[in-house]
C-alpha cells in the first residue's frame, strides 16, 4: 500500500513537472515570435506603463544613491564588503576605531613617549584629543547615517522592490499566456475546438486584468516610497549639518590652544599670554575707528584691563549681516535666540570667546554662536 502511494506521488510530480516544462516552452515560443514580430503582443494601459517606468528609475536611482553614500561613510572597500557580510549574516559588526580616533591615541602614545612636559609633548596631547573628538562625531555621523538613511533604502530595495519585481514577472507571464490564448482561438476551425479555447481566452483575461491591477497597487505605492526617502534624506542631511558644525567647533578650540601654547612658549615673561582673537581679525579688517588709539607696545608690568561697556563697543564698520543656519535657543539672559533663515547684525568685542558674535535683532541683543551663522559679505 505504501509502495503504492508514493508511486502516485512520483507519477504526479512527473507530471506536473512535464506540465510546467510545456507552459515555459510554450511561452517562450510566444516571447520568440513577438520578438519577431510574428506574434501579436497585449500592451499594457499608459498608465500601468508609466508607473513601471517611474518605478524602474525609483530602483535604479536608489541603488546608485545608496552605493555612493555607502562610498561617501566608508571609502575602504574592505571595510564595506566586511559590513555587507555581517549584514548578510544579520549579525551586529563589532565596534571599530575611527580613523581619527586612531591618529588621536597614536599621538597621546608618542607624546607618553616624548615626554608630556615637552612644548611637542603637550601639543601632540592637545591635538591628539580633538582627533579622537573628531573620530567619536564621524562615529556618530556613521550611525545615525546608517539607522536614518542606509537602512531605508536597504528596506526598500531588498522587501518592497522584490515584491513588486515578483509580481511583474508574474504579469509578463500572464500576458504571454493571454496572447497564446488569442492565437489559438485565431487557428481554431472547428466549433467544438474554438469554444473550448474562446472559454481558456476568458479564464487568461481574467486573470490577467486581476494581475495588472495588483501590480498597479504595487508600484502606485511608489509615491509613498518617495515621500519616505524624503524624510530619510531630510535626517541625512541633519546628520551631516550636525557632524560638520561639531567639527568646526572642535577645530575653533583646538586653534584657540594652540595659538595660547604657542605664546606661552614665544613669550617667556608673558605667563598668562592671551590668544589672539581669530574672528575678530576677520571682522575688524575695515579701518579703525575715529579716535580709537592702538598702543604699539606696552610695559611689561602692565596687566590685562576687564573692558568695560562702553569700551565693547563696535565701530560701525566692524559690523556685518549674517544669516542663521538653524534654531537656537538662548540658554540664558547673555544669550540671544535665533530663528533659521533670519538675518542678524552681528560684531565682535575685544577678548571675547571666538566661537561666539554680539548678535542684534531690533532691540534685542545677546551673544550667539558662529557655528550657527552664515555670515554675508
């Protein structure tokens, strides 16, 4: 009995097995002839066709995005290649050091080795650690980038798109079976051969005009798609705003510590040797105020003046406009808050903190940050 059986089973595999080889073959001589223009093809509606069309370039163009962004986060090709395999392997890629974190610890090390007391010492120590703070915000820009925007698009071309490329192909199948249904109700002479394939026409429309619709749903959701990227694209960019302004408030500070070493080490009676303002250089490059006195030396004995308010005072002519970048709150009464996209005065005081401006609106009056600005010739 149970020999029987699985000589049923075997029989029936064979069977369907020669019944699906016919199918393809037979579809395959219909692709031929169309190809030959010896066969009549079923178009598609415009419509169906322009959303394949706009879905094709949706894939094509998220591809070559997300592969050159890839490029952009991590242009080791190794590196990428060993990602793409622990994601393939849905398992979690261990931490790495950054590049800058690298260079950072390498010259903590040789300045361990050089002695920290040194003037090379200390400054390979100082530089050092801003390396290693640039590398923990390209860390942060890897994964936010990752989370944000990579993994989005990873989604789209590894879940949506293959359903949609499935059912696209099991439309073209259909549409082949339609038209060898068409031809054979065209060579059908006697009655009882053409209602027969008159009725298998009927059964290959139907079920081609249902497939044509579930693929319609399927790429019309590509508008919903676009609307995602967008957003994704939107955090992207945030990311790489927030990346490059830490940076540049990182390399602030660090010209700040160097410009004070190097005038503790150029200025042997000046202990407390103060830095050089770099952004008041830069907007005090008009010409001096009428009246203003500039002292060509000064004594030795002499010690650093708190400036008063009237002395903060800019000339007109240091002023400047600047537009702001993002939103910032002001953390408290010495601060000014800022809206993005508005335009501000702004100007500089003597001794104060080069990553900061005096900041006007009207009335209103308070410091803001240069990382936040966009100042405007």
């Amino acid at each position: 009995m149970l020999g029987s059986d699985q000589h049923n089973i075997m029989d029936f595999n064979v069977k369907k097995l020669a019944s699906d080889a016919g199918v393809f073959f037979t579809r395959a001589v219909q692709f031929t002839e169309e190809k030959f223009g010896q066969a009549e093809k079923t178009e598609l509606d415009a419509h169906l066709e322009n959303l394949i069309s706009r879905g094709d370039g949706t894939k094509n163009w998220t591809e070559k995005i997300l592969r050159q962004t890839e490029v952009l986060l991590q242009p080791n090709p190794s590196a990428r290649i060993e990602e793409f395999i622990y994601d393939k392997l849905d398992k979690k890629l261990p931490s790495k050091t950054t590049n800058a974190e690298l260079l950072g610890q390498y010259m903590l090390d040789a300045a361990a080795e050089f002695g920290p007391e040194t003037p090379y010492g200390s400054t390979l120590i100082t530089v050092g650690e801003y390396q290693k703070r640039l590398g923990g915000a390209e860390r942060e820009l890897l994964h936010t980038s990752a989370t944000t925007f990579l993994t989005p698009l990873r989604n789209f071309l590894e879940g949506d798109w293959r359903t949609i490329s499935k059912e696209r192909r099991l439309l073209e199948n259909r549409r082949l079976d339609l038209d060898i249904c068409k031809a054979r109700v065209k060579k059908a002479k006697q009655a009882e051969a053409k209602a027969s394939a008159e009725h298998e026409l009927r059964v290959a429309q139907t079920e081609f005009d249902r497939q044509a619709e579930v693929t319609r749903l399927l790429l019309e959701g590509i508008s919903s798609t676009h609307l995602n990227h967008l957003r994704c694209l939107q955090d992207f960019a945030e990311a790489q705003a927030t990346y490059y302004a830490q940076c540049h408030h990182y390399m602030q500070d660090l010209q700040r510590e160097l410009s004070r070493c190097a005038n503790s080490v150029g200025g042997p009676h000046s202990s407390a040797a103060i830095c050089p303002n770099p952004v008041s250089s830069a907007f005090l490059s008009g010409p001096s105020a009428p009246g203003t006195v500039v002292s060509s030396s000064s004594s030795s004995n002499q010690k650093p003046r708190t400036p008063t308010i009237e002395q903060m005072q800019l000339p007109v002519t240091g002023a400047r406009k600047a537009k702001v970048l993002y939103d910032y709150d002001a953390h408290d009464a010495s601060e000014l808050s800022l809206l993005a996209d508005e335009l501000i005065t702004v100007y500089t005081v003597p001794g104060m903190d080069p990553d900061w401006l005096i900041g006007e609106r009207g009335n209103d009056k308070g410091k803001v940050p240069v990382t936040y600005l966009e100042l405007l010739s």
